[in-house]
C-alpha cells in the first residue's frame, strides 16, 4: 500500500526540495568510488560556504542532528571541565544531558522559554569554562538568539573558551557566517531548512577546537580523528572508517547546488517573506504568538492554542481532512502551543496560505 503524500508543516521534517528526492535515485555509489569522493568533497564545500567558514574538517555525518551533538561533545569534553549552557528551551536542556554523560561539570543558564539567549548572563556564569554550547534556533520555541554576540564577547574575554553551536534548524534558512560570530563547532540537520529526509548531520569543527580535541573520545563511531582520515585522507589515502550513506549524501549535494542555484540571500528572503505572511494571519484570525516579538524564527513559528481547543484534535483533523502535519508543543506547552514550519522547500508563500486556511476551517474563525 502506498504511503500518504503529507504536506509536511511541522518542526521537522520537511517536504524535500525535488533536487533532493531526484539525488537519492542517483545510481547508487561506494563509499570509496573516485565519482562518489567528488560529490563529498563538493558537498562539504557547499557546507562550508553555506556555514561561513573554511574549516577544513566540515562534513556530513552519518547520523540525525543528535548525532551532531554527541559528536560535538564527545570531542570536546572530559571529565571534569566545565560547560556553560545556554538554556531556553528543549535543546538546551539535552546539550546539559549530553554534556553530563561525558563527566561536565555542567553549569546551566535557565532563560524563560520563548526568550531569547542572555549573552551577558552567560558570560556572567563562569570566568574561564572550557566550552560554552547554545541553540542558535530552538526547535521547540520558534527563537533565534544572537550567537554572533556571545561568539565575539568570549573571544574578547578569553582564547581559551570553545563555542558550540546548535544550528539544526537555522542552517539553510538565515544567514550564518560562523567564522565571523567566532563559532568553534556547529551541527545541523538535513531535515528541516536544507530540504533533504532526515539522516544526515552537517558538522564542523576549528583547527582551535581541533588543537583542544579529545584525541581518543569515548565513541568510537563519533572520533573525528577517524572520521577526518576518511573525509580529508592522509598520505597513504583515505582510511575506511564505516560505510558512508552515500545516496544520503548524492542527495544533500543536489539539494545544496539547488541552493546555491538560487542564491543564499534569496533562500534567506523566501523563508522571511513566507514565515511573515504566516504570523500575519495568524494573528488576524486571533491568535497568539509564543516567542518573544523580535527574536521569533521565521522558518518556524510558536503559536498558543486558544482556550477551550483541544490541540491535539485539531492536528489530527489536519492530518486527516488535509493531509498536512503540524507539530505540538514540548514539555510543559506540549498541549498549549503548535508549532508551524515554513523550512526547505515549503517556505513559500503559498504553504503559508494552505495551513492558514485549514486552521481556519477547522477552528470555525
């Protein structure tokens, strides 16, 4: 039986771009073939220009965005070092929890969900730790925070500080320039603003945080020692470490040069014009926004549930009379907030038409 063709308009994933459905039909490659060695290294230079940075060691790893979190801090962090933590939302709180498993002493800086990042409160938190993480786009709020801030301000303060950066739904979607915000590692994820399935977590890393890395980190799977013997090779070749996805990757490749097709800072405007129709409507049938106004995603939009609506009848009616998937809140606005993504290839403004209709129909406004 075949599957449901969904309009997919929630936190992830996305519909694909076409570019990237076409890439995954490809004739299927090894991982070692010279054609196959061509498409990683173009595709970790499209990442490397759509990140802002030329670190040589960027590349797509084998595993979901979570993956590019474990890999982050698994390479950079020991027992006992001390990790700052913005949190302001789900993400921030499993970077903790990620963080503690490697032995941190963890020092957390709670913000108000829907808020975002206080960079001096977060330098305010510790004088010297050893790596500072923050969500540059929360997923689960709809918020950007200024990682350019809080990247310029350690750097003045100390050499010695590593920044982390969560970009798994801003990469693809806004203008990144890593380099510039004094970004040591970032992660992404395929599935949401690069308009690819999800199975693949755009990575990059320093030659500062490469010069202070975990030579031998507890997973093995995330060494990017070994990884990097792979990726960039040495002088007798490149080293196998595991069997690369490599239609994943023919896949973020296509879905890459379509973006570069149309221009990063055009890509950027599609995503602002569609998420700023969304909001508009949304507040012209009544509703109310969750993230704080001038720090709101517009790849992804927070919006409360009335009183009185039963959310989680409201998505199934979607799904079921529409064909279209919206997300709920997490935690504690698991049930009182909804989350709509305008990501990829559905940032467009008639996306933002679709569902605001369907809420319509289906709220009786």
């Amino acid at each position: 039986m075949p599957l449901t063709d969904r309009i997919l308009l929630g936190p992830g994933p996305s519909n694909p771009y076409p570019e990237a459905t076409l890439g995954l039909a490809a004739p299927l490659l090894g991982h070692l073939d010279p054609e196959f060695i061509a498409v990683l290294e173009r595709t970790c230079d499209r990442l490397r220009s759509l990140w802002g940075t030329g670190n040589p060691l960027t590349l797509p790893l084998s595993g979901t965005g979570s993956l590019g979190m474990e890999t982050a801090f698994s390479n950079t962090v020991s027992e006992g070092d001390v990790v700052v933590v913005a949190v302001n939302g789900l993400f921030g709180e499993r970077m903790c929890e990620v963080a503690r498993r490697y032995g941190a002493e963890v020092v957390r800086v709670d913000h108000e969900w829907g808020q975002p990042v206080d960079v001096q409160r977060v330098l305010d938190a510790h004088p010297a730790p050893r790596l500072v993480a923050v969500v540059h786009a929360e997923t689960s709020t709809g918020v950007v925070s200024d990682v350019g801030a809080l990247g310029r301000a350690l750097r003045e303060r100390s050499d010695d500080t590593l920044l982390l950066a969560d970009c798994v739904t801003s990469l693809g979607g806004m203008p990144l320039e890593l380099d510039a915000w004094k970004v040591d590692i970032a992660y992404s994820g395929t599935q949401k603003c690069l308009g690819v399935a999800p199975g693949l977590a755009p990575f990059t890393f320093s030659e500062r945080a490469w010069e202070r890395r975990v030579e031998t980190p507890p997973v093995w799977y995330a060494d990017l020692g070994l990884l990097g013997a792979y990726v960039r090779g040495g002088p007798t070749g490149r080293a196998y470490h595991h069997t690369a996805p490599t239609a994943m990757i023919a896949s973020l490749d296509a879905a890459l040069a379509r973006i570069e097709a149309e221009g990063p800072d055009a890509v950027a405007e599609r995503h602002r014009a569609a998420g700023a129709r969304l909001r508009e409507g949304l507040v012209d049938m009544g509703l109310e926004l969750f993230a704080a106004e001038g720090h709101r995603l517009a790849q992804l939009t927070s919006v409360r549930v009335p009183d009185g609506v039963d959310s989680a009848k409201v998505r199934m009616r979607l799904l079921d009379e529409y064909g279209l998937e919206i997300g709920a809140g997490v935690g504690r606005y698991a049930a009182s907030v909804w989350r709509i993504g305008l990501m990829g290839h559905n940032a467009r403004l008639d996306r933002a038409e679709v569902v605001l209709a369907a809420l319509r129909r289906v709220l009786d406004r």
